[in-house]
C-alpha cells in the first residue's frame, strides 16, 4: 500500500509497516518502509532537504546507495538514526562526520577512502557506539578481494587496527569480531597503523620528478660515446677449480668424488 506522506501524522511501526512514497522534482524517489528510508540510484550529491524535512522524525536506518554522495550534508537531523548505508558514493577519507552518537551500523563500501587515519578519527569523535562498520572496495582497506598486491596479512593487520581504534566493534566488513582477535588487538593494534603519504606530497614528489626529467639532456645513454675497433676489445680469462659445497641436492649425483 501507498500513500502521500503526511508531515502531521506520524506512521505506526506496530504490526505490519506502512510505505510512504515522494517525488523529487528533480524526479527521484525517497521510500519509506517502517522506519527505513531508501533514496538509491538518484545521482544526489547530498540527500535532499525535502528527504531530511520529510523523514528526520520517523527514519532510524538510511539507505543511500549509489549516488554521488561526498558529504554527510542533513544526516544529522536524524536523531534517532541507528543504521547509515552509504556504499558505492564518493566519499574521502577526511569527511566531516556529524555528531551521532546513536549510530551503530555504517556501510561505506566502495567509496574514496584511501587513509585509514583521518577517517577512524572522525568516527570515534562522530560516532562512538558503532558496532558493525565495512569498508570493502576503498584502498583504505586492503582486502584480498579489491586489492590485487595485498595478501591475508596485510588485512589482517588492518583489523587488528580498526578493532583496536573501535573497541565495540562486532563486525568488520562482515565479518564476526571474535574474542581471540579482540584480544589480540589490544595487545598490538597500536602498532599496525599503516602511515600513508599526504597527497601535497605526492604531488610535490611528481612535481619534482617532472621537472627533473626536463632539465636532464634528453639524449643521454649509459653507453660509450663510440664502440670499440673490431680486434682491439681487451678481455680476461682463465682456468679455475669449482668446488660444490652443496648438500640433499640432486646436482650431487653430478660430483665426482675427486672434486671434492
């Protein structure tokens, strides 16, 4: 069943959910299912003031998926927001995240998110009762999956860091927080902090890197300027005694004993 939402009524989460339906004019669509608010697949950059104004009292999980989202811009209206899903939009590591301090689950799956550091300190002041966090699919977290040059370890050295910056976490990227790993984390998550450069300083280096290539003589080689006369190379050479050490090798049924 749908109905216009009336902003003087509040829906009932009692027995079955009722779904209310608007229209952008822009011509997306926000969904409302009990206390769940979709508004995927539109393109939004921020979600939209009519959204916020409409749902702030009655949402407590968002569904913002698929769009070109870089801000946390009017989600913190929603005061009793406890589930944010914001997977595949284009947010960076060094967002400003709005004061919820109801929130425990964030998807932030396949974003911009490259420095872990910037990011899980914006959390922990933001955010702290998170319980279930995944950031699969951003360079921030180097899952097997997503990033080719990364292997077992090195995920497992970002989760002992995460769960050591986010001690009530549960689930990381899906995956269960068991009593053994927290510990664990304690104990060495401190030191598994992995430091990135900035990107002044990579572009600095690039910088410099150019410039250098310019000013060197373009037709330099590390070959003589001449090669040498036919004949008149001077080389070396000479007998010499091998003596193979080598040991649980099949090259030793090569050996004879007088060689050794």
């Amino acid at each position: 069943m749908t109905d216009s939402y009336d902003a003087n009524s509040e829906p009932s989460f009692e027995g079955r959910p009722r779904t209310y339906t608007i229209i952008e004019q822009e011509g997306g669509a926000a969904r409302l299912d009990g206390d769940l608010l979709t508004y995927t697949g539109q393109d939004a950059v921020v979600i939209p003031s009519k959204v916020v104004r409409q749902y702030r009292h009655v949402a407590r999980r968002i569904d913002l998926s698929y769009n070109c989202i870089a801000s946390f811009e009017g989600l913190a209206d929603f005061k009793e927001l406890r589930e944010l899903v914001l997977d595949n939009n284009r947010l960076k590591d060094g967002v400003k995240i709005p004061l919820l301090p109801r929130l425990e689950t964030l998807s932030l799956n396949k974003n911009l998110i490259t420095n872990l550091d910037p990011f899980l300190d914006a959390l922990v002041k933001s955010c702290p009762n998170i319980t279930f966090l995944s950031l699969l699919g951003n360079v921030a977290c180097p899952n097997e999956l997503s990033c080719s040059d990364k292997d077992e370890e090195d995920y497992q050295r970002y989760r002992y860091y995460v769960i050591y910056r986010l001690p009530k976490l549960k689930f990381l990227d899906s995956n269960l927080v068991t009593a053994k790993e927290r510990q664990e984390a304690q104990r060495v998550g401190q030191f598994m902090r992995v430091v990135q450069p900035s990107a002044d300083l990579l572009s600095k280096q690039d910088e410099l890197a150019r410039k250098r290539s310019q000013e060197d003589d373009p037709d330099y080689s590390p070959l003589p300027d001449t090669l040498a006369r036919e004949g008149g190379h001077k080389g070396t050479y000479g007998v010499c005694r091998y003596v193979y050490y080598g040991r649980h090798s099949e090259g030793n049924r090569f050996i004879r004993n007088s060689d050794l």
